[in-house]
C-alpha cells in the first residue's frame, strides 16, 4: 500500500510564504486535525507521514519529492481567514479529470461525515487567488488541497458546524479509499498515446497521457521557442527514451490548450510565430484580416471593388479547415494576379485558387 504524505498549509499564500498570515490559534487546530488524520488513517493499517511544520511551501515540495514513491499521495490541510469564503473546497491540478475524480471521491466521504457543511464542491487550481498551487502542481505524486474551515480571530474555535473527530474522520475515510486505487494503478500504470494539434496543424509525434495529465514531447516545446528554465517546479516525465512535459505547465507561457476527450486529441495555440509552421499548409495563419487587404491593396489598389470580404473570408474558412489562412490567401494572389484575372479564370468563376484550370479545359469548352 502506499503512503500518504498530509502536510498543513500554514500562511494562506504561495511563493514560498506560510508562516504569519493565519493567527498561530488556527495553525495549531490545523496541525492537530491533521495528527488526528493520521491516527485514524494508522489505527487501519494506512502509512500516514506528517510532513514537518516549520518548512516553506519550497522546502515541503522539495522533501515530498525526496521520499515519494510510485503509489504514495499527498494532501495539504487548509483554513482561511476569507470573510468571504467560508466553504469547504478541495483543489486539484487544472485540465486533469483523473485528478478532479479523486477530489469528488475524496470530497463525498468527507459529505457522508459531516453532511451539515457548506461547501463549494472541487475546484481546479486555477480558480485560486494565484492561478496555480505549487503543491498540486510541483510534487512528483498525485497531490490534493483541502481547504476545511477558517478562522475570523484568536479566540474562535471550528467554524464549521461539525465535531473535529467527525471531520477528520470523513477525510481519512476519502484518503484510504484514494491511496486503495493508486496503489492498485502503480503496479500497472497507464501511459496512453494522444494526438497533437499545434496553432491548428497535426503535429508529427505523439503525445501521452500520464497520471491523468496531458503530456507534449520536449522536442514541441522546444520548436515553440519556450524557455523552461523561466519557471520553477516544471518536471519532466520520461516514456519509452522520450521526454515530455505536462501540457498545464505551458500555460505559463501564455500557450493555450484545449483537450478533446472524445477524440483524445490536444490542441496547443501559440500567438507566437513558429519557424516551423510558417510554411506549412496545414496550420495557423499569422496575419489579420486588416493586414491580408493591406497586401493586397499594395498589388491592386483596385482588388477590393468586388471581392471586399475576401481577406475576411479566407480567415474564417481556413481557421476552420484547420488550413493556414497566409498561404491560402497568397496562392489566391498568384493565381487571380492580386485580383486582377485576364488569364484562363474569370471572376465570375470565383475560382480563386485556379483548381482544374487549365488551358486544355479552356479550349475544350470553347469547342
């Protein structure tokens, strides 16, 4: 069985604070609830491990990290001194449906303990004040945030209408029940191939799907010009002399990303312009529509008389062909002479790719 590694939130902040920010009164019953866990969790044969309480959010990660092993899980303990959010809420690792499933799980044994409370249900980390919880994010084993209650001053006790032994209870019953299947999944892990879409273009490698989260080869984030090292806690994952790297962690740099479980395809876009995918016909155009009639308007001034909503046009077609709308565009401008015609296409054809065009067609029509 694996372990599970229950560390408590101290400051209510990331970055490396946590010490100062919640009165020591709330800390110390956090702490507690916490030992109260892991008695529960050891009297049924669980190995729980209290992680220290005077390290940084850096420094917990780091020791995590040191000591995990395939099946182990962690949980970080929460309360807030938000006036304006007194609910429980567990948080999970955006754009990771393994992950949000064992929240639920995790979140519906605590309900069956203290049904009374308010909650918020689960939540991906991206709804938090920072965009990003290092703690699901940076440790190298499936990681959860339970936020369970708060405090408003020193003198106040549980907010939550329920006994501390009945919390503590409904979150190690949710933990057993989740260590019980990752335990069970790291004897045999799953590593599943999934299509990629770059700015709207196949991708020629694969992707993977590891522990729940969408994975690109490094080779992709490299064509993409990213830097890495301009973010801490990015771990790579290594398949079959292939690395990768979860797809979330992109979003740092500005890459938005799209998951289409149906088809189990990944769509990456990127505003910035990739040298490898400039000259591709498949792909993403870079130019606007004000940009595309500029071009043209250079060639023809009198281009757009008729065919005004062309530059427009081909932006909207193409983005849904998935076809890259400056290539398009450009072999219209080469075969019309930027809308000029007078060779074998007319305008009232509205041939503007010249497709079947060709002398031999012409003469046979005219005979």
């Amino acid at each position: 069985m694996g372990r599970i590694f229950l560390a408590v939130e101290q400051g209510g902040r990331e970055e490396g604070y946590r010490w100062g920010a919640i009165a020591d009164t709330a800390i110390r019953q956090i702490v507690l609830l916490r030992d109260l866990i892991g008695q529960i969790l050891g009297s049924r044969d669980y190995e729980p491990i209290s992680v220290p309480d005077d390290l940084s959010t850096d420094q917990v990660i780091q020791w995590i990290n040191r000591q995990a092993q395939p099946g182990d899980v962690a949980l970080e303990i929460q309360t807030t001194s938000d006036l304006l959010n007194l609910a429980a809420t567990i948080f999970y690792i955006s754009h990771n449906d393994q992950r949000r499933i064992q929240a639920e799980q995790l979140l519906q044994a605590y309900l069956r303990r203290v049904p009374q409370i308010v909650h918020r249900g689960v939540q991906p980390d991206t709804q938090t004040d920072w965009g990003r919880l290092a703690f699901c994010r940076d440790l190298a084993i499936p990681a959860l945030r339970i936020q369970v209650g708060r405090f408003t001053n020193l003198d106040e006790q549980w907010v939550i209408p329920a006994q501390p032994q009945d919390v503590a209870l409904g979150i190690a019953e949710g933990l057993a029940g989740w260590s019980r299947a990752m335990s069970a999944n790291a004897a045999a892990p799953k590593i599943l191939p999934i299509t990629l879409l770059l700015n709207g273009a196949l991708y020629d490698g694969e992707g993977i799907v590891a522990d729940g989260n969408a994975c690109v080869p490094v080779d992709l984030v490299d064509q993409m010009g990213i830097d890495l090292d301009a973010v801490a806690g990015i771990q790579p994952i290594a398949y079959c002399n292939v690395v990768y790297l979860r797809a979330i962690d992109l979003r740092e740099f500005n890459i938005a990303i799209q998951w289409d479980k149906e088809s189990s395809t990944l769509s990456l876009r990127s505003a910035l312009i990739l040298p490898s995918q400039i000259d591709r016909i498949m792909g993403r155009g870079m130019l606007s529509e004000v940009q595309l009639m500029m071009f043209l308007k250079a060639h023809n001034p009198e281009s757009l008389g008729r065919f005004s909503e062309l530059p427009k046009l081909y932006r909207e077609e193409a983005s849904i062909e998935g076809v890259n709308s400056d290539i398009a565009f450009a072999q219209m401008c080469v075969e019309t002479r930027f809308l000029k015609f007078g060779g074998i296409t007319k305008p009232e054809q509205n041939n503007f790719a010249g497709l079947g065009a060709t002398a031999l067609m012409q003469q046979g029509k005219a005979s």
